[in-house]
C-alpha cells in the first residue's frame, strides 16, 4: 500500500489523500479547499478549484469530517469524473 498526499502537505488546508491499495485501486481520504495563503503546488484558489490529479483508480471516497477544508472540492471530484465517462 501507498499513500499520496495530494493536499495538506506543507499546510493544513485542502486535506486530499490517496490510498493506492493494489495497482489501479485507490480510495481518496477527504477531498478539501485550500483556503487562505495556502495553495496547491499548481496555485489552486477560488478559479482554480479542479482535481489536478489522476482519478481514474480512485473506487471510494472516505470523508473523515464536513469542513470545507476536507469536502470542498468533493463537488469538482465528480464534476471531473463525469466529464472522464
């Protein structure tokens, strides 16, 4: 097993984790805004608010708790997922 850590790396918002369980097998732990200073490697704020990762592997989304800084983006998760199929 892997984790990748996909937000929350050198700050505390946009909480978005991946578990990679077998090859092409994920679950996503939270899926969250970055707020405030804090941004994305790729600058994420209120125009830039897409997954900016693979999400084709991803089978499950677990949310540990509702603040937007951990289900914010769960809304473009599936926004971009759906354009994907």
């Amino acid at each position: 097993m892997t984790i990748i850590h996909h937000g929350a790396v050198d700050g505390v918002t946009g909480s978005c984790h991946e578990l990679v369980y077998k090859p092409n097998a994920s679950v996503l732990i939270d899926c969250g805004l970055f707020q405030g200073a804090e941004t994305s490697g790729s600058g994420a704020n209120a125009n830039k608010l897409t997954i900016d990762f693979p999400i084709d592997a991803v089978k499950a989304l677990i949310v540990t708790h509702v603040h937007i800084d951990h289900v914010g983006r769960i809304p473009y998760r599936f926004y971009w997922a759906y354009l994907l199929f």
